[in-house]
C-alpha cells in the first residue's frame, strides 16, 4: 500500500513509498482511510526541527489523525463493525491507504460529517478540549489563546467561545488575522499577552518562552496557564518573585498535559465529530490535496504560511 514515511533524502523529510500492509493487534480495528490532517508538530519532527525528541527512523509511517470505514473489526470484538465511518487517533500510520488502530482512540463519525473534516478533529481538537477542561469553569471568564492561528489555537477560540468566555487571541500579525480570528469567536486579537491590561481567568498558551511568562503574570487570583506548545523554541525564564504568592500573586496554576497520557478520549472525539457535523465548529481547512501533492502542504506548514488545517485525500 501507498504512504508517507520518514525519507531523510527527500525534501522537508518525507516522501512517498509503498510500505506493508498494517498487521491489526487483537484489540485494533482495520481502517480504510479515505482522508488524514497534517499537524506542525509531525512535519517538524519529520524535518528534524525539534533538537529535544529522537526523529522517527527511515521508513516510519507518519500521521497522527484520519478518517475512514473499518474494513475488519477488532478480534476481541470490541469497537465499531465493518462498514462503520470512523475518525481515529494514533502514534503514526495515518498517511496510509490503511492503518491498525486500537479500538478506545476512534469514534463512529455520523454520515452527514465530512471524512476530510473530521480527519482535523483528533491532534489539534482534542488538545484543546483536554486544555480548556484544565482551566475550569468559562462562562463569564477571561480566556487568552496564543498561537491562534495553528490548528489547537483555532478549535481552542471556538470551544471557549461556544461555552460562554470572552476569548481574546494572540497572533504576531494581528491586522492581517482579526477578521478571521473574529469570525471564528475571538472577542479581541491583540500582538502579545502583553497588550492585556485586565486580568486573566485562563490562558491556553502554544508559544511557550518570554510569551508564557508574561500571560503568567496577568492571570487573575485563582487562575490557570495550561502550557500546551512550544513554538517560540524559548527557555520560561522566571524573574526572582515572579511565583511568589503575595501581592496579588496568590494561587495562580501554570500546568501541563501530553494527549496520549490522557485516558477515556473516544467520548470526546465522538462528541467534537458530531461538532463538526453540526457545524458548530469549523474545522478551518486551508489546503486540501491528493497523497502525492502533499508536499506542498509540509512546505507552507514548515514556513508558517498555512493559517488553518491541512488535509490529505487518500482515496
């Protein structure tokens, strides 16, 4: 079958190749995928850009999330039957034709949705479900989001808004992207936490660096910074008594997550698809391609030139 693998020879790190059938595990559907999203973070970690994580070896399918129908059920007969429409989440294997995926990280997609949509859902929507639930309660609260124009920065604005906060969103290019971020939910969009002179009740923050510790310090009393990327490349440097408790720095959180260490994400995902069916929540697609185009797409990702999701058509 046809895939995208890791080829240190070929441009941005990936190329295409005809790779082994997956052999499911007794606990793993067999999916067909019909579409797949792309996420920085893979195309990154493909090209070598992230010094802090091993790059995977020569030959490793990539991808995270994709969509598609279960050609053969789980052995154990656990998940969904043959034939259902399915949105799935792994550690690699989704830029295939199929993909072997354990059956509590996929979720029955309803017929209306769109493959391609939903294929956006998994990285970017789930971490921004896990991260606004570690802030806590939202109706009527202050929540900033830096790095809004990614995949996780988007779905964040969106979920905020929808649950009753008033989200305001940081980019770097604040004329060019407010439209765009205010059309999606956003209150304001402002260049920097910086620019923030009321305090904060939560911050999603994809940027880390000199970015975090200054959303840190607007956070209002009992106030919560869930540290989610990395983007900036940065250290978190803290000036002596940026953490003390006194002077209007009293409880205040600065937390953290990885996805896959989360438990129980099949109900989320079934719930964020059936979001998009709705659509209540827009998946933000700025390109869309065959297997054998996407290049362009981890081109236009690796040179932050792509403002939403990408997706891969498989079929």
């Amino acid at each position: 079958m046809r895939a995208l693998v890791v080829d240190h020879s070929a441009q941005n790190g990936i190329g295409l190749a005809d790779v082994p059938e997956p052999i499911p595990a007794e606990n793993q559907a067999l999916i067909k995928i019909e579409a797949a999203s792309v996420n920085f973070g893979e195309v990154s970690l493909a090209a070598d850009l992230v010094s802090h994580m091993d790059r995977p070896p020569a030959g490793f399918v990539l991808g995270a999330d994709a969509a598609g129908v279960v050609e053969r059920r789980a052995a154990d007969g656990s998940g969904p039957p043959a034939g259902a429409r399915v949105v799935t989440l792994g550690a690699g294997g989704a830029w295939a034709e199929r993909r072997a995926v354990n059956t509590d990280l996929l979720a029955v997609v309803p017929d209306a949705v769109d493959l391609g949509e939903v294929s956006t859902v998994p990285i970017a929507g789930l971490t921004a479900l896990r991260a606004l639930h570690r802030v806590g309660t939202l109706l009527g609260r202050r929540i900033l989001v830096t790095g809004s124009t990614g995949g996780v920065g988007r779905f964040a604005i969106q979920l905020a808004r929808q649950a009753g906060a008033y989200v305001i969103a940081v980019t770097g290019d604040p004329d060019r992207q407010r439209e765009g971020l205010i059309k999606i939910g956003a209150h304001e969009v402002v260049d920097s936490a910086r620019s923030v002179t009321e305090p904060l009740h939560g911050i999603i923050d994809m940027v880390g660096g000199d970015e975090l510790v200054a959303g840190f310090a607007r956070l209002a009393e009992h106030g919560t910074l869930v540290a989610v990327g990395h983007a900036a490349g940065q250290p978190e440097n803290f000036s002596y008594g940026a953490l003390f408790g006194d002077d209007g720095g009293h409880d205040r959180s600065l937390v953290t997550f990885h996805l896959t260490g989360c438990t129980d994400l099949a109900p989320d995902l079934r719930w964020l698809a059936e979001s998009v069916g709705r659509g209540s929540l827009d998946p933000q697609i700025a390109w869309r391609g065959k297997l054998d185009e996407a290049d362009q797409a981890f081109s236009a990702l690796l040179n932050r030139t792509l403002r939403g999701k990408a997706v891969i058509d498989i079929v």
